[in-house]
C-alpha cells in the first residue's frame, strides 16, 4: 500500500495511533495523536523521533508492551489509572505488530480513554461488594418468589454457606407460616412495601424472631418484575425484653430486701418509688412519703442539704455522695441521676445507707490510732516497723534521737543503722518475723548517722493486718552501750584483782631466773679462764632466758596482749603435733596415746595459741602422774562441736582444788602448777576461739579434761592442713644496707655484730633523731626498729622513713603487741618480731622481709 494511503488511513481512525520503526522511532502519528499529546502537553513533532520523548502522553507500561511486540509476541493490551494533562484518566493501550511493513513500520500503538465505561463498571462491582459486604441480611426474588440473590449476612442469618445452596429456593421456604409469606409477596408484586415482624425457619430448623421489611424493585404502583427484601435478627432485642423483665423483677426483690433506705424522685426531688425500709428510717407511712418532696420530710437543715445535693447531680449528671445525720442516725447518701436517653436526667435514685454504727467504730479506731501514735512517740526506746521488703515505714522520736536519722530520711528505704557485717544476719531476724515468728533478746552492732558504733537488743514481731495476713514487722532496739561499757569495767576489776594474786607468783618466778643469771654472772667473772665452764653458763643463761620469755608470753596470753590469729585448721592434725611435742617434754614413763575421729575435725582458731593451750592442759595432766602411766588423747565431732577429751590415769586432782584449778598461780599439790599461768591461760587461749573446757576427776582413778571449739568449715582447709613452718637453710646476707632503731645499747650492739657476719652492711643508731640526719643517699634497703623509742616511736620512724625510701621494708620488735599496731603495720606493709628472739629467728625474719615482694 502506497505510504499516502497509509497515512490517509490512519488520520481517518478517531483513536490516537503511533507507528513504531525498527529502530525504536515514532515514524508516524495520526491526528488523533497530535491532538491526544497536545492535551496532554508533550510535542509530537517532529517526527521520526524516539518513544520515550513521547512517555508523558503515554501508559507506564507502554515502553515494555512494544518491546515484547517486537521481540516476537503477539498484541498486548493493558487498561491502567494515568495522568493525562490535568485529568486522571483510564487509559486502554493495545500494542500489536504492524501489517504495512512499508518505511520499516513494526509495531502500532493504539490508545482510548475508557474512563467512562470503566468507571461504570467498577461502580458496579463496588455496589454488588458493598451489598455482598453489608452487615443487613438482604436479598431479592423474582415475581414467583424464586430466590435470585441472597448476600452473605441473609446466608448466614438462613444457615448456609454457599449461594448455590439456595438456588431454586422458593420465598415461603423460609418462614415458619409460608401463607403469609405468600401474601407478603403478593402484596409487594403488586406495587405495595410490606413491613412487619415474622418467625424464620433456619436450614438447620431453628426458629428465629426477625423483622421483614420487602418492597418492589420498580417505583410507582405499577406491577413490580423484581422484589427486594431486608431482614433482622429480633433475637437479641427478645433477650434483652426477657433479661428486663427478670432484671426489673429482681431489681423489686432486691430494693425491697435492702435494708438501707431507697428512694426514686423526679427532677423536681418527688418521690416517685421507695421501699420499706424508707418510711422508717423518716418515721412516717409510705403513703405519707409518695409524691411528697422527699427534702419536706426531712428536717430543716438536712433538707437544704438534700436539695442542694440533687441540684448538683442533675447539674453534672454524675453520681454525688455526701454524708448527714437525722433523727440520731448518721447516713452516707449517694444520688444515682437516671438519663432520659437525650442528654438530660429524667430521674433520681437516692440510696441512703446506715452508717452510725461504722461511725462509731472508726471513731473508736482513730482514738485508738492516736493512743498507739502517743505510746510510740513517747517510748524512750527506739521502734521501728518495716515493710516484707524491709523497707522503713515508721520510725518514732527515740528511733531518731538514738541513730540520728529523721523519719523522713529513713522511711521507704533499708534500716540505715544496720552496718554491712551485720546485714546478713538482720535479713535473717527479718525474714524470720515475716513468716510469723517472733524474736528476743538478740544483740547486734548499730551504726548512728555520724558514725558512732551503738551496741542493741532486738526484739522483732510480726505485724498484722485485719484478716490475720502478715504485713510487715515491728522492732524495738534498746540501747546497752553503756551496759556493755560497765560490763566491761567489771570484768577489768576482776582481772585486776586476779592479776594481783598473779603478780606474787610471778615475782617469785622472775626471782628465781633474776637470782640464777646474778650467780652465773658471778661464776662466769671466776671461772672465766675454764672455757668448758663459760660454755656451760652461757648455755645455761640462754636457757634462763627463755625461760623467762616463756613466762613472760604466758602472762601476755593472759592478759590478751598477743592478739589472736584464726585460721582453719585440722584439731586431729594439731593433736598430732601436741604428741610428737610431749614426746620430748614429758617423762620416759608416760605413754601419750591417740583416739581420733576419722578424717579431718575443722576448728577455727589461732594454730599456735591452740596448740600451746592444749600442750599445756597435756602437761598438767602429767603432773598428776608421778609415777608414769597411760595418757589418751580422744577427738570426735559433737553436734556443732569438736570435743577433745585428755585422760591421765593417775591417782587424779585434789577435790578441794578442781573448782580453782584454772585460776592463775593457784597452788596445786603445795606448788603453782608449770609457771602457774598454764591452765589459765589455757582456759583463755580457747575461750577466745569460741570454745570451754572442764576438769573431772574419773571415777575409776585419774583425771580428764574436756574443751571444745565449735566446728569449722572442712572446705576451707589448705589440702596440706598446715602450713610449713620449717626453717630455710639460706638466712645470709647479700650486701643489703640495714638500718638498725634500738635505744637499749647491749641489744644495738649484739645485733649490729650478728647481722654484720651475716653478710649486711649495717648503720645502728639509739634513737629516731639519730635516724632522721643520716644522709638520702646511698638508701637502706631495710629498718630493724623497737616500736617504743625515745621521742618519735617506732611506728612513726617507719612513716617518716618510708617517704625517704619508698621501697624500703619494715620490721618492728617489741616485748607485745596490740591491735592497734598491727593495724598500723598493715599501713606500712611491715613484718613484726616479738621479744625475746634468738638470732635464727632474726635472720629468717629479716630474709623473708627482703625478698618479699
């Protein structure tokens, strides 16, 4: 076909049509087009040019149709919302293969706007969804009464699910009575609406109770092809007539068993309805109240109460409660407006209840209240009550008067006068008292708010409330600072006085060795070219010595000077020792024998005080063994406790003696028993570490001590049991400088020549002054110094010198040791040497010092 034809041909087609070449060009364009692109505002000329110049004019999808056309696939058609010019618009777009394949056309694109016809379709279908979707049964029949369409809620009200079910279902088929359903019909076909209430027979048979409303589908009175009808579900609506009757019967029922006084009024405040117990809360007759103003039969004032009450509820439409007194009662009303449905109140139900006797007992209560609130206040001890949490929720005057705390800094959080040591144990007391026990007599540490320790009996009870629930606990804390102060004092005039009957024993001891060390020197000026015999005074001074400091020690153990170490220990383990030790101590002719519970027996104490009290009560055991014999050592675990019982048999303890036995330098047999502080500080060593320990003469001959200690935790025992305290071989000296503190010249002297052979460079001097000139450089490595010095102590030396020195080491010597020292070693990091030593000891200490890390 020549190319004007064509082209005649297209610009005679009313549809817009492009032409597309081979190469993705727009070759043609017929009127239609140039005029569709002109409203939509995209130049077509000049032509050819490419497609996507065009794609304002054009669908979305326009651009991958013609692609698929040209790749082979037959004609593609596509209806889609676009914007054309300033009109939103259904848009149809078919693209198919070009039949003239003259100038290269391939493929033709045609365009229509079909909003019209699309639009009338879809409202169409939103009409029949909307219908379909209509929470109102509906449905409509032909004029025999066939069913023609029946929407989802009309199929779910009839029973069934599918539509097709009811296809060919005639309209009678659905009602219980079909001649009326019949009639209906007739009516409506003949131009009339019918509308009415009639019982439905469901698929399944169950009657329901609806309301048909039908009308022909024509207007005008003319004969109608099509009915249409709307049914509803009554049953609800029956179920509510029928849940009114019984409720309003009930309501009767209960109005009239209420024992409080009911009233109905109008809006004016006449009474309208009331029940029995009305007229006689007012004193009159029932007649005498009905269409009375409820607020004239009352008295004055209470009348104007009423009147102003009902106004205020009408007003607000919300229920109003106030409380009045009449003819000696008290009453608690509540006004209950009733609405008329559109906004405003049509009537009033006043319910006046009977208060007198509840009145009475809160007040009964509130006095009650205030004289607990007054005994409280006023206890001159401190009572606290806390929540199952622990929480603070009253805490009197004396509570802030002891701790320093106010009750508004203590309450809603944890006691703040419990210190942390003894949190664990307070929980416990609490937790306890929660689950209803009760608790006295228990002492703990309190803390005040500026620190201050403060020494207490508890005494804790659960707290109830009134259905028997526990709701809390209450604590009463008294204040035994000051009993425990003069305890104190009391048990220090006791050891006064037992240290005055030690002091003569002791001064006669310490003669003894002072009268022996005078003779020895006195043999050693005579004697002193007989070498052997020097060697022998000098072994026998030594000896003399530490006699001396073993007397001296037992005298600090008793006076608890040497304060306590604990650690676990194994007591089997520890006996051991105690019969390896009696083995060198006692006489040939004692046989120490072991009756030990199996495995380990755990104590908590300080190993060498343990071991020497038991040594010693070993010792005494002896002595009532003069002519040799059997001794047993026997252990065993005993509740919470370890017991250890040491039998001697022998011919035992004089009766007159067993109940001073432990007394210090108490004569037994005519002499003080070892130095005569063994069995009292033995009694002291293990009453320190939580334990007692007694003395019987057996009754087959003999005697026996019984101790015990309580029962430790075998988990924290080393796996070795102890710790080795043997001796290394190396004490010597690498060319360390030691400084030497000691104001007694004889010991200056004898250590500064030790420690000189040893291998140290030594500078001794007598005093902190001393100490205090020698030059920065070179540094000491170590100080050796007496803690009791001339001016400045030892411990303050120690302080000085280490700001001088920082990585010098510290060692202190004294004749005792406090607590308050050993505290302040732990300041310094030091070690500690108690007088008298012998060098051995010295060398070890002060190696151990230096290679400490």
């Amino acid at each position: 076909m020549h190319d004007d034809a064509w082209s005649d041909i297209l610009d005679s087609l009313e549809e817009p049509v492009l032409v597309i070449g081979a190469s993705w060009q727009v070759e043609r364009a017929n009127d239609a087009m140039r005029r569709w692109m002109a409203r939509a505002g995209v130049d077509i000329e000049p032509l050819p040019r490419r497609l996507g110049d065009l794609a304002g004019g054009l669908g979305a999808g326009t651009k991958e149709m013609v692609a698929a056309v040209l790749a082979g696939e037959p004609e593609r058609t596509k209806v889609e919302v676009t914007q054309i010019g300033p009109r939103l618009i259904w848009l149809r777009t078919r693209v198919g293969p070009a039949a003239h394949s003259s100038s290269g056309a391939r493929a033709v694109v045609q365009l229509r706007d079909v909003t019209d016809e699309t639009r009338a379709e879809h409202l169409l279908r939103i009409k029949d969804a909307a219908l379909e979707a209509s929470p109102v049964a509906q449905g409509y029949v032909d004029r025999d009464g066939v069913v023609l369409f029946a929407n989802q809620a009309l199929r779910s009200l009839l029973g069934v699910t599918h539509a097709s079910e009811l296809s060919g279902r005639r309209f009678e088929s659905f009602w219980q009575a079909p001649d009326l359903a019949r009639a209906v019909l007739a009516a409506v076909t003949k131009g009339e609406s019918w509308q009415g209430e009639l019982t439905m027979r469901r698929s399944d048979g169950v009657l329901v109770a609806t309301s048909l409303a039908a009308r022909p589908a024509v207007g005008g009175g003319g004969a109608a092809g099509v009915v249409v009808f709307t049914v509803v579900d009554l049953t609800e609506r029956v179920q509510i007539e029928e849940a009114l009757g019984e409720s309003e019967a009930t309501t009767r029922v209960l109005l009239t068993a209420n024992p409080d006084p009911v009233y109905l009024l109008d809006e004016a405040g006449q009474v309208l309805a009331l029940n029995p117990a009305a007229p006689q809360a007012l004193g009159q007759s029932a007649e005498a109240v009905l269409g009375s103003t409820l607020a004239r039969c009352l008295p004055d004032e209470s009348g104007e109460l009423l009147t102003t009450h009902l106004a205020l509820a009408r007003a607000t439409r919300r229920l109003v409660r106030y409380e009045d007194s009449y003819e000696g009662r008290d009453y608690d009303h509540s006004i209950v407006p009733v609405s008329d449905g559109l906004g405003g109140v049509a009537r009033l139900a006043l319910f006046s209840r009977d208060v007198t006797e509840r009145k009475a007992a809160e007040n009964a209560l509130t006095t009650t209240n205030r004289m607990l609130t007054a005994l409280i206040e006023a206890s001159p001890l401190p009572i606290v009550a806390l929540t199952p949490q622990q929480r603070v929720t009253l805490w009197n005057r004396s509570a802030e008067a002891l701790y320093g705390w106010t009750e508004q800094e203590a309450g809603g959080r944890l006691h703040p006068g419990v210190p942390e040591r003894e949190v664990k144990t307070y929980r416990a007391l609490l937790a306890a008292a929660i689950r209803g026990e009760s608790a006295g007599g228990v002492e703990q540490t309190r803390l005040s708010k500026d620190g201050r320790s403060i020494q207490t009996v508890l005494y804790l009870a659960p707290l109830y409330d009134v259905n028997g629930q526990v709701t809390g606990a209450m604590e009463i804390a008294e204040d035994i600072t000051e009993r425990k102060r003069m305890q104190e004092h009391l048990l220090d005039g006791q050891k006064m006085e037992a240290l005055g009957r030690m002091a003569a024993g002791f001064g006669h001891n310490l003669n003894n060795l002072l009268q022996s060390n005078l003779g020895l020197a006195q043999v050693l000026r005579e004697r002193y070219r007989d070498s052997d015999r020097v060697l022998q005074c000098a072994d026998e001074l030594e000896q003399l010595a530490r006699r001396g400091a073993t007397i001296l020690r037992q005298l600090l153990l008793f006076a608890r000077h040497v304060p306590s170490s604990p650690e676990p220990l194994d007591l089997n383990s520890l006996i051991r020792e105690t019969r390896d030790l009696a083995r060198t101590t006692l006489p040939a002719n004692i046989h120490v024998e072991l009756e030990l519970s199996p495995g380990v027996l755990p104590v908590e104490a300080d190993r060498e005080k343990l071991l020497h009290a038991i040594s010693n009560l070993v010792a005494s055991g002896a002595e009532s063994m003069p002519d040799g014999g059997r001794m047993t050592i026997a252990s065993s675990a005993v509740g919470a406790d370890a017991a250890v019982t040491i039998r001697s048999f022998g011919r035992g303890i004089d009766p007159e003696a067993l109940p001073h036995i432990f007394e210090p330098f108490f004569l037994v047999r005519d002499k003080p028993s070892g130095s005569g502080l063994d069995l009292a500080v033995a009694r002291e060593i293990i009453m320190q570490a939580g334990g007692r320990v007694e003395v019987e003469n057996l009754p087959t001959g003999g005697s026996a001590f019984h101790l015990s200690l309580p029962l430790g935790d075998a988990e924290a025992l080393r796996a070795d049991g102890f710790e080795d305290l043997g001796i290394g071989a190396e004490a010597r000296g690498g060319g360390e400088r030691l400084l030497i503190v000691e104001d007694e010249h004889t010991a200056r002297e004898v250590f500064a020549e030790v420690l000189t052979s040893l291998g140290y460079e030594v500078v001794a001097v007598a005093s902190g002054e001393e100490a205090g000139t020698l030059p920065q450089d070179p540094p000491f490595d170590l100080l050796l110094s007496d803690l009791v010095l001339p001016g400045a102590s030892g411990m303050d030396l120690a302080l000085g010198l280490k700001d001088r020195w920082p990585n010098l080491k510290i060692v202190l010597m004294s004749g005792y040791l406090t607590t308050e020292t050993i505290g302040a070693l732990a300041l310094v990091r030091g070690r500690f040497l108690q007088k008298p030593f012998d060098m051995d000891t010295l060398a070890r200490e002060l190696r151990a010092a230096l290679d400490a890390q």
